[in-house]
C-alpha cells in the first residue's frame, strides 16, 4: 500500500467514472497504454483484480469501487490542503467557482460582475443547474460556492442568508383573478398550475402552501422544465404559476405578467450562500462571502403586486 501513487488512484477513479479506458486516458491527458499500464500496475500490488473487462466496458469490482473511493477522498483533502495553503500565505488572488440554482440566474450576474471589480485577480466561473445538479456540485466539490434557497440537509454546509426571496403567484394580465383583491386560498387552489420538477424551491413551497387543500398538492398541474418556460405558458394562458419574484421582474414592469394579490403571499423565503462545512475556507471563498453579506441584498430585483 505503501507505493501506490496519486497517479494510479486517478487512473481507477477515471476509469470507474468513464467506464471505458479510452475516456479515462482523454479525461486525463494521457494514452490508452498509459492508463492500462497504471491499472495492472495497480492490480499487481493489490494483488486483486479491479475491474472486469466486459464488452460494455470496465465494470468495477469490489475492490475497484474501495480503491475509487479512496481516490476521491484523497482528492478532496487535497483540494481542502490547497484551500489551507492559500489562507495561510493570505493569498488575495485565484479562482472562484460558483454554482447557482437556475431561479438565481437573474442576478448572479450581477453579483459576479461587482466582485469582479473589487477583486480583479479572482478568476470567477458560473455554473447554473437546477436544485439538485447545484447539491451534486457541491458535493464532489465541483462549485466552491452554492447560492440558492434552501441550503441541503444531505450534506454537511455552512448557509448564511444575504437577502430575502419572495414567492408569488403568477397571472397573464387579461386573467378574471388579475383584477380581483385578497384572493383566498381555497380560489386560488381552484386555478390549474404550471410547476417544476419534483424537489425544486417553489414547488415544495407551492405544496406547503396548498397542503391544507384536501387532495389539491395530488395533481398541482402541468410540469415544466424551467422558469423561463413557466413563465411563457403563463402568458399564453396555459395556467397560472407559483414562482420567485425574481425571476419575472422584467415581465411585470412590461406588463406582460401581473403579480397576483392572493391571501398569505408573497411567502418570503431567504437566498444562502452555501459551502462545505468539512472545507476551509480559501481566501477567494472568505472575500466572496463577505461581499455578498454586505452588498448581497441590492442586486436582488424588486417587484410588486398590482
């Protein structure tokens, strides 16, 4: 065990991830003889098989999926080591990788480019995916820093609020409830809804607030793959919507959406910056995160029901 080397731990993990040694060996820059090489060498002085050869492609063994494990672990702690390093030197330039839920994609922009301009040697690149591909990021350390609405309770985080995040219901202007004041929550529950996918912010909120409807959360209505899709079958009158404030800004003040005056709303959740509680902090990750609890809440837009 002694003599295994970084470099045959990454061919495994490669190699476990692409499934085929051709993948491995682009993923990691080197030739297809090279990563085979690293793998028998490997097997040798484990003295077990790793992978089975099938025609499909290597499947790992058992042993293969614990030395893959063990790979990503040593990975990780390399990164928390780089992470250590620079906080010790105070180092105040390098990278930043920010993963967002695709709601946060009105803003993060602009929060990207004014911490830009205080810190023109932080290198910053965006990632923007649903819910559940921003926790994954996070996960195997593929995002430094997650802004989104809820933090997750399946990994071990570190969440600070920087600014409210309104949830609101959704019209086309020409709707009958568009005109109408202090909507219940029983009429509004009579409405056909266009929602996201199953685990996302609003639509856990949408079935909390419609949960004391007897059977109304069994079938909300259609489901779409993103705002930008809701909010273009709202306006052509396919339903109504459940949806962050921040996101339909620009139709309301064009008139295109109204925001409705429905009884209990806008429910007001707040947005997080979230990073790995088992990370330290780099320098870049420290100047970001401060920056948000300062100036955080202005880049976030601002709407009105009407």
């Amino acid at each position: 065990m002694k003599n295994i080397t970084l470099r045959q731990l990454r061919a495994v993990a490669a190699v476990q991830k692409a499934g085929k040694i051709i993948f491995a060996a682009n993923e990691l820059g080197l030739s297809q003889p090279a990563v085979t090489l690293q793998l028998r060498d490997l097997e040798a002085m484990l003295g077990t098989q790793l992978f089975d050869r099938t025609s499909e492609g290597m499947r790992p063994t058992a042993a293969g999926l614990a030395v893959a494990e063990a790979a990503k672990a040593i990975e990780e702690r390399l990164l928390v080591l780089h992470d250590e390093i620079d906080a010790i030197k105070g180092v105040r330039k390098g990278a930043l990788r920010l993963g967002v839920v695709s709601t946060a994609k009105y803003f993060a922009p602009g929060i990207m480019a004014a911490f830009m301009k205080q810190y023109p040697d932080v290198d910053v690149s965006l990632f923007v995916g649903n819910r559940a591909e921003t926790i994954a990021s996070l996960n195997n350390h593929s995002v430094d820093v997650a802004l989104m609405g809820r933090p997750p309770r399946e990994l071990p985080v570190r969440a600070a609020s920087f600014g409210e995040h309104p949830l609101v219901f959704v019209a086309p202007p020409d709707h009958p409830l568009a005109r109408h004041q202090q909507i219940s929550k029983e009429r509004i529950g009579q409405e056909k809804f266009l929602v996201r996918e199953r685990g996302s912010g609003t639509r856990i909120s949408l079935e909390i607030f419609l949960g004391e409807l007897p059977g109304r959360i069994d079938d909300l209505g259609t489901e779409l793959d993103s705002n930008e899709t809701i909010k273009q079958a709202v306006m052509a009158g396919l339903g109504l919507a459940f949806i962050s404030g921040h996101t339909i800004a620009q139709e309301v003040e064009l008139g295109r959406l109204v925001v409705l005056d429905v009884l209990g709303t806008p429910i007001r959740r707040q947005w997080f910056s979230v990073t790995r509680a088992d990370r330290a902090l780099s320098p870049s990750m420290v100047a970001f995160e401060a920056f948000l609890g300062k100036e955080g809440e202005r880049f976030l837009p601002r709407i009105t029901a009407r």
